[in-house]
C-alpha cells in the first residue's frame, strides 16, 4: 500500500478529529502574524494613519487578548494532537494484532520476535508522527501564503529576493530525501536486529538456570581443572 494511501485511510478513521486538529494548528501557526500587524497598527496611529480606531489602550488590550488567545489554542491543539496520535497508533497495532491471531502459527510472524516488536513499536510511531506532521504542513503552508500576501502588500521586489533563496533550499532538501530514507530503513532494520539478539540472551539464561548450569557456564575453566585433579590428570597445554 502507498503512503498516501494509508495516510488517507487513517485520517477517514476519525475524520472530524483530525479536522480539529489542523483548525488549531493552522491557527497557532498564523497566531504570531498578529502581533506584528498590531505594532504596525500601533506606528500608524501615531503617524494618524491607522487602520483600527480603537487607540493605543485599545491596541494593548488586543495585544493581551491575543497572547492569552494563543494559549488556550495551544493547550487545546496539545490535548487534541495526544488523542488523536493515540488513537492512530492504537488502531495500526490493534489491527496488527488482530492479524496475527487470525493467521496460523507458523506464518504469524515471518520474521523474528525481535524484529516484530519492533514493528509494534516503532512502525507504529512512525506512521502516528507521519500524520500529525502533515498537521505541521498545513500550519506551515498557512503561514506561508498569509505571509507572502503581507509582505507583497509592502514590497512586492524584496519578498521575491526573500523568498527565491527559499525555494532553493526546499528543492535541494526533496533531491536529499531518498538519501535520508534509505538511511532510516537501515536504522530500523539494525534496530530489530538488535532487540532480537537481546531477546535471545535473556532466553540463553533462562534455559541455563533451568537446567542448573551457572557454574559450568560462569567458571569453565576451573570446572575442568577440578575435573582433572579428581581423575588424576595434569593439565595439558592446550587447556
């Protein structure tokens, strides 16, 4: 399955909440305009070019509404943002669950125990945070577009020297991405690897307690030296 195509199918899930969820966010994203076109609001009504007649206090007190505005949004796109990516991360490993239950002992797990929690644990988180970063996109692109129209508003010739260098940078981050996933695969990959070697040590020892064997396991050597003084036998010098 596409990325895009799973994306959009969890985002069908609860649709209403990721919706919530990008409203606040684009909004905290364009909150941090307003204080600049308020200080602007503020010079111009100084200079008796002002666009908002309300005055300075009036200024001011929008300023302290808009700060404590930007907190509640905060605190509800936080709460909004945890149900949300528990609820994607959830339903992936429920229904991976699920999957393995419905299929045969033998073809459950193709892989390794190690390389499967990892796959509960971290494919999980990666898809989670693949779809609230599109909540980031969003904000971003929000902020972007509002801020362009401002800043062409006042000059047109500087926003384009501004943001062509941008440009540049974001063309030659998308050429990189293959690199950087590449890498990423391999990460993971290393990381089942290793959970799966732990896994096996822990079951080595409790095999080894099972069975009694500590000191045949922690002192070899001087289990065969008594070995062979019992039986009457030098060590030789291969031992």
């Amino acid at each position: 399955m596409k990325a895009y195509r799973l994306l959009w199918r969890l985002i069908r899930y609860r649709p209403w909440l990721y919706g919530l969820n990008a409203i606040l966010w684009a909004s905290i994203a364009l909150l941090p305009m307003i204080p600049g076109l308020i200080a602007r609001e503020f010079f111009d009504t100084l200079t008796g070019s002002a666009r908002l007649d309300i005055g300075v206090w009036g200024l001011i007190a929008l300023l302290i509404g808009v700060a404590l505005g930007r907190v509640v949004l905060v605190l509800g796109g936080a709460l909004t943002d945890i149900l949300h990516r528990f609820t994607m991360s959830t339903l992936l490993r429920r229904n991976a669950l699920e999957r393995i239950l419905q299929l045969p002992g033998a073809k459950s797990l193709p892989e390794s125990p190690g390389e499967a929690i990892t796959r509960f644990r971290e494919d999980a988180t990666q898809v989670e945070d693949n779809i609230s970063w599109t909540l980031d996109m969003i904000g971003a692109v929000s902020f972007a577009v509002a801020s362009i129209a401002v800043l062409f508003s006042v000059n047109s010739r500087i926003t384009l020297l501004v943001f062509l260098p941008l440009v540049a940078v974001v063309i030659a981050a998308q050429v990189g991405s293959a690199k950087v996933d590449r890498y990423r695969k391999l990460a993971r990959e290393a990381t089942g690897k290793v959970t799966d070697a732990i896994g096996e040590a822990w079951g080595a020892v409790q095999a080894i307690q099972v069975t009694g064997a500590e000191d045949h396991v922690v002192f070899p050597g001087s289990m065969r030296t008594a070995s062979r003084r019992c039986s009457g036998t030098a060590p030789s010098a291969w031992s």
